[in-house]
C-alpha cells in the first residue's frame, strides 16, 4: 500500500539556517504529493503542495519538489525564523481504486524548533 | 470564508461511554474526511463521507461510525470507548475528494481524552 517516510527529527535550529526536512513516498499510480504544518494545539494547515513530477511547489519561502525518479518531496527553506517552529507532516494523495475518492497517507512527522 | 469548524474542541470520557464528534465543513464543500493522531500511530484515515454516503474507510473496527447529513455537516460516533480511543481527532472537508489535486482542508480537531 501507499506509504510516507520523513525524518521524524526532532530537529533543532538557529534562526535564519536552512532546513531541509525528508520525505520520501510508495504509492502506485499518479499522487499529488503535500506538506501540512500543524502548530501547537491547531490542526493542520496546508503548505504547499504538488500535483505532478517536476512541480514546484512554494509557500512563506518554503519549497518541495516533486522527484518522480527518486520518489522524494523534500522540504527546504533557506531562511527559517522562531514562527516556523512547528510539526511538519508530508503526505501523498491517492485514488482509492473503487470508491472514487482519494485518501491522505501521512508521514509521522517532523518536529522543528527555531531558536534565536 | 469560514474555515473547518469542529465541536467540541476538547472532550474527557470514561472508559466503556460512546462519544459524537461534529464538523462543519467550508460552505461548498461536499466532502469530508475524518482522521485520528496519536504520538504512536500518528495520522490516520478514519473514513470519508460525500453526500451522505460512505465511500471509502480506514482501518477501524466497527466501533467507529460516521454519517453526513444533507447540508454536508458530518458527526463521528465512538461507541465503548477504550483508553486507546484517546487522541485528535480531525476533520477535513473538500470540493468533492476524487480529484487527487483537490486541497483537504482542517479543522482545530476535537482532542478526546478516555480515562
């Protein structure tokens, strides 16, 4: 079935270092491909995302790439502030094959902390 | 334009007492999925509703239900809780959840706690 590997930290870093957060998938067919931010006591919020491969997708200076061949959507900022300390969660979007609909699978998660 | 709303926000059970859970998607939206974090599990998919019919599940045992009415608004039910119930629980609603490009959008969730 479909899965979501990332780094599951957590990672600690000081503010305006570059973040590279890992996140590789399984999945048959054709995913789009998301990274959902999820601060304390808040649901999740939708970052960006990618539909097909060699999308780009960006955010609040944040950007995934969409690497069919390596199976990967990579989290990156080049700049990262005390306000994006938070959980980071990738997640792919697949058809579920006779219903219809698509479902999420989520990685565990990646915990970052921002210091200054 | 409102977001996801979820009802209660925070909820504390006893073991063995059942418990409904409501969301209210984004006006518009016809579907509406409910997932269950945990520390252990993490993020897991509950099951999907798209006018008032279920059309894809998780893997949950039957203590878990769910149903959507006419205006959208779904409720999930938990019948004989155990402490293992204990987690958030997330409600996402989209356009119509079979395009795989479609954004799922969250609510705050409502954070059950069985004791």
């Amino acid at each position: 079935g479909d899965s979501v590997t990332q780094m599951e930290g957590p990672v600690t870093l000081s503010e305006e270092a570059f973040l590279t957060i890992n996140c590789t998938y399984t999945a048959t067919g054709y995913p789009s491909l998301f990274w959902y931010v999820q601060y304390p006591g808040e649901g999740l919020q939708l970052l960006l995302k990618a539909t097909k491969a060699d999308d780009k997708g960006s955010n609040k200076g944040f950007e995934a790439t969409y690497r069919k061949e390596t199976t990967s959507f990579h989290l990156e900022k080049g700049s990262v502030q005390v306000s994006d300390s938070a959980v980071y969660f990738c997640a792919l979007g697949s058809p579920y094959s006779g219903a219809g609909s698509y479902q999420l699978t989520f990685g565990k998660g990646t915990k970052l902390s921002v210091i200054p | 334009k409102a977001g996801v709303t979820q009802t209660p926000r925070y909820l504390i059970k006893t073991r063995g007492q059942q418990v409904t859970l409501s969301c209210s998607p984004i006006s518009g939206h016809r579907s509406v999925s409910w997932y269950q974090q945990t520390p252990g599990q993490g993020l897991q998919f509950l099951f999907e509703y798209f006018s008032e019919t279920q059309r894809n599940k998780g893997n949950f045992p039957g203590r878990f239900s769910g149903r959507q009415f006419s205006n959208s608004r779904s409720e999930m039910n938990v019948s004989t809780l155990e402490l293992g119930d204990s987690a958030l629980y997330l409600c996402a609603s989209s356009w119509t959840g079979t395009v795989v490009q479609e954004t799922q959008y969250f609510g705050p969730g409502t954070r059950l706690l069985v004791l």
